[in-house]
C-alpha cells in the first residue's frame, strides 16, 4: 500500500509539532492537519516539511525517512516563505524521486506551470478524503507487463517512461513507427504511447499497420501529441479506438488513469 512519505519497515519518524510550530500560520496549520488526518485515517504514513526554503523540505525527507522510501509527494503550491513551484525544480532534480509522483495541491490556475515543472498533476483545493484516496489510488505499484513508447522526442520520452514505471509496466522505447512496428515483431506489449508527428512511418500510418493484423489492434493504445488535428483525423484515431491526449494539456495522471483503465 502507499505511503505519503515513508514505507512500513523505516521507524516513525518524529513530525513536526503543528500546533506550536511558528512558522505555520493557523490557516495554513488547519490545513496542514486536515489533510495529514485524512492520510493517517486511510493507512497511510504521513511526514510533514515546514515551508520556508527548498532545502528545508529537502532535508526532511532526507533525513527523517530517506528520499528513496518516499512513494508520493503531495506539495502545497503556495506557502508561507517558499512556493511549492521554487521546491518543484530541485524535487524533480533528484534521482531518488525520479519515479515519485509529486502532486502540486493549489488553490491557483496555473495548472501549465506546475505540469511543466515536472509535477505528476496539478490537484485544485479543497480536496477531500475521498479525492485524496482517489489520486494516490493512481499510483499503486501493482500492474504488470510491458509498455511500448513510440516517441522521437527524448524528454517526452521520459516523462513518459516516469509515469509508466509508477504503475509498475516495464518499458520499450522506439523512436519512430518503423521502430515501433519492429518492436512489436519481437514481442506484444500490455499497451502503446504513441506520437503521431514522427520521421520514417508517422503515427497514423502505424496505427493502420496495426490495424491490418487482428492481434495487434487489440492492443490498447494510447495518443500523445504536439500535433493539431483536423476533423477527419480526430475520427480516424475514434474509429481505431484510441485514447488521444495533447501534450502539454495532459497530466502524467490522466495517462496513468488511462492506462490502469484500458489496461486492468
């Protein structure tokens, strides 16, 4: 099961006192409670950081469990003295949180900046218990098999290749449909990210190539792309059954969601 930021066998690690703490406001401590409450009510362990700089959210979880054990982040976008977006950039940096989701909790709507700084999604307040049950429901680490990632974009690639480890698939990348379809000649994924806009054989033309073989046009297949479409294109990707997303609009968690989905 998940833990907000540590796994059962590390010891309790002591939280920092939030009802006398002075660098919590009571708003922000209220909120702080509520939300840890919620956590702890739903079996999971929770460690909180106090705002103020980077480093001090940093160390918290280095120190008190261990940046390694830490299965998901939840990071208040705007608090007292640092912005969760000035911690984003160094979270992100770390090699031990490269397969941690890390969901920005805000109450603004600039959902582009958090996604573009790395952040797994961007979670509007309030948020609820059930609400947080569902998002970090997302990321069991329970799937298995492979995923196909057809991308020629390297750093789309990985975002992809992030999201795809969380849920627990093993991945293949190839960077064009050429690529992709020798892939599949050596073996059948569990699903496939696709980009359409690609040198050699372009998504669309191997989305028909999958479609002329029976077995392989089963497999579930999901669009991330760059491109604007036409009409005529938006139905030829209905009539092949694909789920299509544009990049830059869809959080690393609606693909999640879409793959446990088409996938389970």
């Amino acid at each position: 099961k998940l833990l907000a930021a540590a796994e059962r066998n590390i010891a309790d690690a002591k939280l920092p006192d939030l009802s006398t703490e002075n660098r919590f406001d009571a708003a922000y401590k209220a909120i702080m409670q509520s939300s840890m409450a919620a956590l702890n009510a739903n079996g999971f362990r929770t460690l909180a950081s106090k705002p103020g700089h980077h480093q001090t959210a940093i160390q918290t979880l280095t120190i008190s469990v261990g940046l390694s054990s830490a299965q998901v982040v939840l990071l208040d976008a705007l608090m007292p003295g640092c912005t969760g977006y000035d911690i984003l950039p160094h979270l992100t940096a770390l090699p031990e949180l490269r397969e941690t989701p890390i969901l920005l909790v805000t109450v603004d709507d600039d959902r582009p900046r958090g996604l573009a700084a790395g952040a797994s999604d961007y979670v509007r307040k309030p948020v609820t218990e059930g609400r947080l049950r569902e998002i970090i429901a997302v990321y069991e680490k329970d799937l298995e098999g492979e995923v196909l990632i057809v991308e020629d974009d390297p750093d789309s690639a990985e975002v992809m290749e992030r999201t795809v480890h969380r849920l627990g698939f093993t991945t293949r990348i190839a960077r064009d449909g050429a690529e992709g379809l020798a892939a599949l000649a050596e073996h059948t994924p569990s699903a496939i990210l696709l980009d359409l806009n690609m040198p050699n054989l372009n998504g669309f033309d191997f989305i028909e190539a999958l479609g002329r073989r029976e077995e392989l046009a089963r497999i579930p297949l999901i669009v991330l792309s760059g491109q604007e479409l036409s009409v005529a294109q938006h139905h030829r990707l209905l009539a092949a059954g694909v789920r299509y997303y544009m990049k830059g609009n869809a959080a690393p968690r609606e693909i999640a969601e879409s793959l446990r989905e088409m996938v389970a």
